[in-house]
C-alpha cells in the first residue's frame, strides 16, 4: 500500500501466493529471481535488520476457511482463542486481540507493523485510495479511515476471495468423474481411508476444522542447512502453540495446513525442512520425528508409521500434488498496484530480473 521500494515477496502469485523460498524475506532483501527463488539479504542490512519470519510463510489462499492466523493461531479474538485471554498480554503485538477482531483482520494489522507498511491520509490521497476508501468504509471515522486498520480490512476482503475451486480433486466432487486420473483417484482413497490424513485435514480447504494443533516433530526454521535470519533455538515460535498460549499442554504443537496447491510451494512444515511432497509423504509413511528437540511424548498419536507401499505413496503423492492443483490461481493477480510499483517488488534487482520498468 506503500510508494517505496520496499518488497513484499513473501505470497508470489505464481507460487500459489507463498514464498518462492524456504524463508520469505520483505523489507532488507534484494532480487527476486523467476519467483521468487533468488531473494536474498541485501548486503547494507544485518541479519538481525530484515524482515524474515521465524517460520515458513503460509500460504494466502482459502483463508475464508482461517479463523485464528499464523502456525500457532495467535491472532483472533474469537474461535480457537476464546479463552486464551491470559497470554494476549505477553506480546505487544498479540494484545490486538482485545480489540475483537476476526482472525485475518486482526493478523493483517500485526502483519503491517512487523513488515514496516504505513497507510495515512496523505498516502490515501497521493495513491488515489480515499475515494475507495470513503466508499468501502463510510461507517468509519474519517480519524480512522486511511490508517492500518482499514488496509487489514480491506485486504482481509481480497484474502478470502483466494478460493481454489477449480482443482481436479474439487471437479470431481461437483460430478466430473473424469477430472481426476486413476493414480489420483488411488491416492484419494489412500487419503481418505488407509494413509488416515483425514483424521487432521477434513475442512473444504484439507485444513481442519475447527482448527487443531499436533506435534509431528519436524525441524524448526533455525535448524534449516540454509542461511536463516531473526530466529535461534530460543525463539519461542519454536514452542508451536505454546508459544502464544503458555500452556503446557501445547508444547510443540503447530496448526493442520490446507492442501491445495502443495507442489508450488517447495518447502514444507513450518520449519521447511522438505522439500518435495514425496518427502512430507515418505516422512509421514516412516512415524520416526527428526526433531531431537521434541519429546516424543509430546508427538500426536496420529504420528505413527502408516506401512504405505512405494506404489502407494507414489499414488498419495499425485493426489497431493496434482490432484488437489488449481492451475488458474493468477486470476487472482492484480494486473498493476496503485503506487505504480513493481510487483510484488520494487528494488532495482527486482526489477531488473522481473523485466519490470
């Protein structure tokens, strides 16, 4: 919403709107890449300066199916949250949850102080957003209609309108019986019955609902091979749950993800510690957690080996990864942002590698 050449490279497009690499890094990186793959410090910024999260970005699609935002929920007065008061008060940002907000809303204002984005009525103004404003929110004071808490309103709107819909799997389901190959019609059933993931993924998006938190033992963010910035063994986003609620009994424990459109991302769990969907597989399928950090009484009982065939994991495979594929998810791709800025970035390398004048 800025006019600046800040980055916001952590939702590409063409990646189904998550990161193009296993850390999404905003304001302090440089470059961009095909998509987003080729985003790295910029090297007048120290480590501990940039805009990296302490755990793999979330996908922004289906989030009309999201009530509490982020890997341990913490944002949402209501839901899942009801009765966490006692811990929103442990972190500055987490006391917006007394504001009563819904989840994305609520998360869309932290998410715009963390990544240093501002919105006032002179920029309203300059970049042509008052009338819309106006218009969108006539029953909010003109004190506070071109502020923060309107753009997370406003993008809130947008965000649950990401819907995948037009995925095999979802034709389908509405009669096509076509739609689906015969691999991925064995891995449906896989899904669905032996491979148990129902248990946790049973929305309309294959997240769970309400939402739930297990302990499946994966590495943390700061335990990745790669080069990763603002998180250490001590980050408390490391605890899952715990992290934002305090309580023992969510130790570990972090939130059961949608489904739809996995093989763009190229990282996955919270930590990104794989890096294709046949590892996810292959690491469910074995029941052993690489997390030595973990206490294994901590891990869910639905974490077990699973006794799945390599022909059965290569079928769960091309469910997940083509059957559950939206190939039209750049319908939902602004063709320009009112700043006249590069998009989704906007310093020089970027722009260079994005043919973007």
């Amino acid at each position: 919403m800025v006019k600046s050449t800040k980055i916001y490279s952590c939702h590409v497009p063409e990646r189904s709107f998550t990161a193009g690499r296993f850390q999404g890094i905003a304001d302090g990186g440089i470059g961009f890449g095909q998509t987003g793959e080729g985003r790295t410090k910029h090297p007048l910024y120290q480590g501990s300066e940039v805009d990296a999260q302490g755990a793999r970005p979330l996908p922004t699609i289906n989030l009309t199916y999201v009530t509490n935002a982020l890997w341990a929920g913490n944002f949402g007065t209501f839901d899942v949250n009801d009765g966490t008061e006692s811990s929103w008060n442990y972190d500055t940002l987490t006391q917006i949850n007394f504001k009563g907000f819904k989840g994305l809303e609520a998360n869309n204002q932290r998410a715009l102080i963390v990544h240093r984005q501002i919105m006032n009525p002179v920029l309203a103004e300059e970049l042509g957003y008052k009338e819309l404003f106006d218009e969108a929110f006539p029953d909010i004071p003109v004190s506070e209609r071109y502020s923060r808490k309107t753009v997370a309103f406003a993008i809130a709107a947008y965000q649950r309108s990401i819907l995948t819909n037009q995925a095999p799997f979802q034709e389908f389901l509405r009669g096509n019986h076509d739609a689906m190959s015969e691999q991925q019609k064995r891995g449906a059933i896989l899904f669905f019955d032996k491979a148990g993931c129902v248990n946790c993924h049973n929305s309309p998006s294959l997240n769970s609902v309400p939402h739930e938190f297990f302990a499946l033992g994966v590495y943390d963010m700061y335990q990745n091979p790669r080069e990763t910035f603002r998180t250490s063994k001590d980050d408390r986003r490391n605890l899952g749950r715990a992290g934002f609620t305090y309580r023992d009994e969510d130790m570990f424990k972090f939130k059961v993800p949608q489904l739809y459109n996995l093989k763009e991302f190229g990282f996955y769990f919270h930590g990104a510690s794989k890096r294709s969907l046949r590892e996810v597989v292959e690491y469910f399928n074995n029941g052993v957690t690489e997390n030595p950090n973990v206490p294994k009484d901590r891990i869910s009982g639905f974490f077990h080996p699973l006794g799945l065939s390599d022909e059965e994991m290569d079928d769960l495979t091309e469910f997940l990864a083509n059957g559950l594929y939206d190939s039209n998810m750049l319908r939902y791709k602004p063709d320009f942002v009112m700043s006249g800025s590069c998009f989704p970035n906007n310093d020089p390398l970027s722009r260079i590698e994005m043919s973007c004048k």
